[in-house]
C-alpha cells in the first residue's frame, strides 16, 4: 500500500536502523580541507538507476562507491542520501518500500547518517523535490552541519541545481544518461565517485575539465 498522503507534506527523513531511529549528527567543531558532509543522489550515483524500483534484488552499486564512503567515514564526514521518489506518490510503491531499498543499500554500502526523500510528483509543487532545497536543507539540518560545509553529489542537474538553492556545493558525476548541456553547465565535476570524494578530501579545485 503506499502512502499518498504525503503529497503535501515535507520529505521523508529515514535513519540507519529501525524506523524511528534518530540521525546521526557529525560532531561539533569538525573543521578540514574537506567538507562537513556529504550528500548523494541514490539512482545514477550510488546505484544503477533502474526507473520505479522498489525491489531490493535489483540494486546493483557503482564500482568504488563502497570505497568512497568508507574513505569519508575514515575522515569523519558525514553522509546522507538525498532522494527524489516519485513513484511513491505515482501509487507503485510506499514508505515500506522505500525503507526495504534502504536496508539493501546499506548492506552493501554501510550506513548513511539519514535519509531525505520525496514522495511527491513533480506536479504537488512540494519544496522538496529536486530541484528544489527541500531535501538539501532537511538533510543538513537532521545531520546538524551548515548547508555551506556540505557537497551534494549527483548525476543530473537537477542534484546541482538543489545544492546550490540551499546554499550548498553541487558536484556532477556524470553517468552515460547525464544529458551534455548539464555536464557543460556544471561547475564542479568529476568521472566517479572515488576520484571526487579524493578530491574533495584534499581540498584540491574541481572545476569543468579538471577532473574529468
């Protein structure tokens, strides 16, 4: 059964664990060349995007994606994942859904410090849909880190156009679907995950052609 009713709130906020559990904040006063947090698209960035999935069977990761959260977690960055999940309010899937692709993904990728999803269509005119900061700013705001001290990693757009609404950083990694007026229009990029979250950690630039 899903769960309609959330076309007009706010996004969903999932945490690692049982439903209910509270985000994992970073501590206080974590300052470095890298950033405080880490945010990313799930379908195209951490997963291979298989459009409405709802069955955990079909996830299949990005190669190095493991490798690049580890690396953040070794650093103290905390992670999130930020979502758009139309289908929710399209009737083909719910919350508990949803929670179970969340479980999966963790299994294979470890635990993120909360999750920021919209159920809506781009139709309700929600303020959490990607583009829109909703999410961004819901997420940071569970992990308690500024949204200026916070990345956004997408494979669209509309994951750059989201971090920048809520005073973020937004950082392209395109995949074969990234249409080519968004990697030209993007000011930060890179090829892969591994390759950005490097770079991110040494506070080196990214910049259009400089990492890709």
């Amino acid at each position: 059964m899903t769960d309609r009713t959330a076309a007009s709130g706010g996004p969903w906020l999932l945490a690692p664990g049982r439903p209910g559990a509270a985000p994992r904040r970073v501590p206080r006063g974590r300052r470095g060349p890298g950033p405080d947090a880490v945010l990313f698209d799930r379908d195209g960035t951490l997963i291979e995007d298989v459009p409405y999935n709802a069955d955990p069977a079909r996830v299949r990761v990005f190669p190095g994606a493991r490798t690049a959260l580890d690396l953040l977690r070794a650093h103290g960055v905390a992670l999130g994942v930020v979502s758009n999940q139309s289908g929710v309010a399209a009737g083909r899937f719910g919350r508990a859904d949803v929670e179970a692709m969340r479980h999966r993904i963790e299994s294979l990728l470890g635990p993120f410090g909360v999750w920021a999803v919209c159920p809506h269509l781009a139709a309700d005119g929600c303020g959490c849909r990607k583009p829109a900061p909703g999410l961004v700013t819901a997420a940071c705001a569970a992990l308690g880190v500024a949204p200026g001290r916070t990345v956004v990693i997408g494979d669209i757009g509309g994951d750059v156009a989201a971090a920048h609404a809520a005073g973020a950083r937004g950082l392209l990694v395109p995949t074969e679907a990234t249409r080519t007026e968004e990697v030209a229009a993007a000011p930060l990029r890179a090829p892969d995950l591994l390759t950005a979250v490097r770079t991110l950690l040494t506070g080196a630039p990214l910049v259009p052609g400089g990492a890709s």
